[in-house]
C-alpha cells in the first residue's frame, strides 16, 4: 500500500516538473520558508543555473544574491499569511553571465492537501521592451527638438515675409496695389498666430478652440482695426475640442470671413460695429459662425465676389472639413456658418442674441 501511494507521488511530482519545465518563461517554485522547492528549464538556462547550487536554498539567496531585496523579500513574506498574490514587481540587475537585465516577477499561493502550501513565481525577461521605449523617448525628444527648431524659424520666416509686405506696400504709389499688399501682411500675420497656437497645442491631438479662436481674432483685431474705427471683434459661445489639423483650417476660415466682414460690412463712420465668431459642438457634429452687423448684402454671398480670392480659400478649406457654408444676409448684418452634418439646419444666431 506505501508503496503504491510513494509511486503515485512520484508520478505526480514528475508530471508537475514535466508541466512546469514546458513553460517558456523562467518558473520556480519555494516552500513557505521561501526555499526552492523546484524550477523550470527555461530558469536554469536563464540564468545559467546549476540545480544543485538552487534547490533546497533560500530564494534571496541564488546566484549572487541579485533576488535579496528588502521590499521583494517583504512582499513574498506576505503571500502565504496575506493569501494574496504579488503582481508585476519589476526588478532591475546585473546578472551573472547575462548582464544587466529587467525581470517581471509574479507570484501567487499554490495550496494541496492542506498541509503544504507553495508560491509559484514567474519571471519575465522585459529588458527589449523597456529598451524599446528609452529609445522611442529618446526619438520623441529629438523629435520635439526639430520640431521646436522648425517652428522656430517658420515663425521667424512668417515675421520676415510681413515686414516686407509692408515695407512695399509703403513705397508701392497705387493705391489698388497698397491694399492687395495690406491683405497680403493680414494673412501672414493671421497666419503666424494660428501657427504659433498650433505650436503651443502640438502632441495633444486635440485642443480647445475658445482660447485658440480668441488669441487669433485679438491678432486680427490689432492689425485689422483702426484705433479711430469703432468695431469690436468677439468671440462667443461654450466652444469645444476639435483636432489640431482641423483648427488649423477652421482658423483660416475665421481669418478670411473677419477680414471680409471688416472690408465690406460696415460703412465708414460706423458706430458700434460687431463681429462676433462663435464655434459649437455636438458629438461629432460643429458649427462655426461669423455674424455682423453691418450692412448686409441681398446676394446671399458672403460680402464678396463668388470669384474672389477669399472666397475660394473658404470653399477650398470647407471642402477639406467635408462641411457646407451657408450665408444669410440683410438688412441687420450678414451670418456665414460653416458647418458639419446636422448642424446645418440650426438657425445661426445673431451678434446680440450670441
């Protein structure tokens, strides 16, 4: 009879090791005193291990001790009175014969017949993966260095280009050709200041287009509206998020619809002229809108020939968003939305009524 339950003993201690030696990562096996009960193969191939230098020993106590570490040794101790398992415990070391490595450790409590109790470790190798990401910490950081460098003289360029724009549009004698140059330094210099936003937001994804719509209309303003001019330039509304690559376009579009309604809207000696730009959300839906309130043209064109340059620059930059831009004009100012799926069908609201 014990010698029916000693073979059937053995037979389940070699099936255990047979299970446990199939395992590709490195698995050991200790006794409560934290001793070495059994390992896999795949744990003296490792760590180039000897079983007869690792078994019946203390677990802190292999190889040259790379395992004896306070808050490890803590943590197993609590396993078995704690019953609960130790998950992802990384450990970093000089290994012997291996070199520096980083090791994965999950342990969990492995109970039978009652009386005997065990904790199953299991380590895995991450040093790839950990190298893998310094090195694409290191990419991102050259890559954000080059790019600061780009915008850098992106903008410097953009700074260039204005002043010389002005500087002609000065010595130029015609005065149709004074204020195509005069447009031509507003763009850039709109231009600079959706760069510069885009900038400041790169790597988010996303942004938040109140401040981005507020610090472009302040740039507009400054260089569009004369001090003797009494127009003011708002931005309204709750806002919402949209993707760096669509406020770059939806900025543009700001810039053109604002110099266009600062043009032709009002008629000189206006008083309490008002441009508000407004941009809502609703899922995935949007809506933005430009309204004033000056004088309003009956053609139903934004203020502006159909074949003018701002217009085409609108249309091109909608058709880019997949969205539709819509002008309601009359007698008490002129609303451009351009909007995106079931927006389309919401009135605009008015300067007074935003």
């Amino acid at each position: 009879m014990f010698r029916k339950q000693f073979s059937e003993v053995e037979d389940a201690c070699a099936l255990a090791q047979a299970m446990v030696d199939t395992v590709r990562e490195p698995l050991i096996v200790l006794d409560r005193d934290l001793r070495v009960v059994a390992a896999s193969r795949s744990f003296y191939v490792k760590f180039s291990a000897d079983p007869r230098d690792t078994q019946g020993k203390r677990f802190y106590e292999l190889g040259d001790r790379e395992w004896d570490i306070p808050r490890l040794r803590l943590l197993l101790e609590e396993i078995i009175p704690n019953q609960s398992p130790m998950a992802e415990y990384e450990v970093e070391h000089d290994f012997p014969r291996i070199g520096r490595r980083v090791m994965l450790l999950n342990a969990c409590i492995v109970r039978y017949e009652k009386a005997h109790t065990n904790i199953l470790i299991g380590i895995e190798d991450i040093t790839v993966q950990r190298n893998l990401e310094g090195d694409k910490d290191d990419l991102l950081r050259q890559k954000d260095i080059l790019l600061d460098e780009l915008q850098h003289r992106v903008a410097n360029s953009l700074q260039i280009i204005a002043s010389i724009i002005m500087m002609k549009a000065k010595s130029v004698e015609s005065e149709e050709t004074r204020r195509h140059l005069h447009d031509a330094h507003t763009r850039v210099i709109s231009v600079a200041a959706v760069q510069e936003h885009l900038h400041a937001s790169a790597g988010i994804g996303s942004m938040e287009m109140q401040p981005y719509l507020t610090k472009l209309c302040e740039a507009l303003a400054h260089s569009m509206i004369a001090e003797h001019q009494s127009i003011t330039l708002r931005v309204l509304g709750q806002g919402g998020r949209a993707t760096c690559r669509d406020a770059e376009s939806l900025g543009l579009i700001v810039t053109e619809l604002v110099i266009n309604a600062l043009k032709h809207a009002f008629e000189p000696g206006t008083e309490d002229g008002q441009i508000a730009v407004s941009y809502e959300v609703s899922g995935t839906d949007w809506k933005l809108s430009v309204v004033d309130n000056g004088v309003g043209r009956p053609d139903g064109v934004f203020a502006q020939p159909k074949s003018g340059l701002g217009t085409g620059i609108v249309k091109a930059l909608a058709k880019q968003l997949d969205s539709q831009v819509n002008t309601l004009s009359g007698p008490q100012g002129t609303t451009v939305t351009v909007t995106h799926a079931t927006f389309a069908g919401r009135e605009a609201k008015s300067p007074a009524g935003a």
